[in-house]
C-alpha cells in the first residue's frame, strides 16, 4: 500500500507493508534513527514521536495509521541550526547519560510546553509516566524541562551562547 505523511515538515510517500510498524518505517525506511527502539511492547517510551503535536509510541502504531498525518521526530527539533529549548535544557541540566531515552522524553516534553508553557514538576512527571529512564534518574530530567520553560527561545538562537568554561562534555 502507498502512504504519504509529513516527517519533520518534508512530505514522504512511500509503498510499504501494511504490518510496517510506524517506529520501523522511521527508522529503515527514512533513515531517522534518533527514533530509539527499545522494548517493543509499549512499555519504555524510547520510541515516542510526536504525531499531529500529541506524543505517540511509534511501535504501537502501524506506518498506515500515519497515512495523511504530521509526524515530529528528534531529527526535526532543531531549526535553523539552533538547538531546541528543550535540547539546551537537557544539556545545561545534564538530562541524560546514555541517551537511549532521550528522544522520546525531549519530544515529550516539548509536547508538555506547547501545551502548558510552564508546567510545575508534577505536571511534568506525569507527561513522562509513560518513559522510562535506567541511567540518569528523573530529578534532572525534570530540571531540563523546566529550564526550557525559563528559557523559551534557545539562547544558541539568540547568540546568547553559554560560557564555553562551564560546559561539561555530553558523551551521549
Ligand atoms: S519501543 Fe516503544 S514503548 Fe518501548
Ligand atoms: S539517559 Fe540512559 S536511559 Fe535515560
């Protein structure tokens, strides 16, 4: 069958199966493999694109079902050379180690502040219940979140850059 969907703002139209998972159709057939995938059964939210704004878990979601729709991966946070809010926050705040989740929970998250710009640490738990983190731990996942919330325009798009000297290596 032909589908056709909006992937981070370029139209694509593919011939595919119609068993394609969505998170399988990202991944081998466009080539966007900053969508992770990990246990298969709904469970880690590695996997989590933004379809139409709202957060999915593509390996819950057939390709087909996407047929017409606005899908957001990783790959589409950035604009214009200028990292997200919410990628700046998760490296000024150390929101990751491995980085195996992290896609899933920045797309979360900019889900959560399109929504409700300045959501308390609560607010922001619950949108990532469905994300599971093994490595870093939630408390600086949290403080990423918010501070993309104090920050809604990335300082790299303002020039405003961070002084080199308190920049820690990101081995993810
Ligand atoms: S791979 Fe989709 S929820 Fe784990
Ligand atoms: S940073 Fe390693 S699983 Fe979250």
């Amino acid at each position: 069958m032909q589908i056709s969907m909006s992937v981070n703002g370029n139209e694509v139209t593919r011939d595919i199966e119609p068993r394609v998972l969505l998170v399988h159709f990202i991944r081998e057939e466009l080539g966007l493999t900053g969508t992770h995938w990990g246990c298969d059964t709904s469970n880690c939210g590695t996997c989590v694109v933004l379809m139409d704004g709202q957060p999915v878990k593509s390996c819950t979601v057939l390709a087909a079902m996407a047929d017409g729709h606005e899908i957001r991966t990783v790959e589409g946070l950035a604009s214009n050379g200028a990292l997200d809010p919410v990628q700046q926050g998760f490296m000024e705040e150390h929101g990751l180690q491995c980085g195996f989740c992290t896609p899933g929970m920045m797309l979360t998250a900019r889900a959560l502040l399109d929504k409700n710009p300045h959501p308390d640490d609560g607010e922001i738990r619950q949108a990532i219940s469905g994300q599971i983190c093994r490595c870093t731990g939630y408390a600086t996942i949290v403080r990423s979140v918010q501070w993309a919330a104090n920050h809604p325009v990335s300082s790299a798009a303002t020039g405003d850059a961070a002084d080199p000297s308190e920049a820690e290596e990101v081995t993810a």
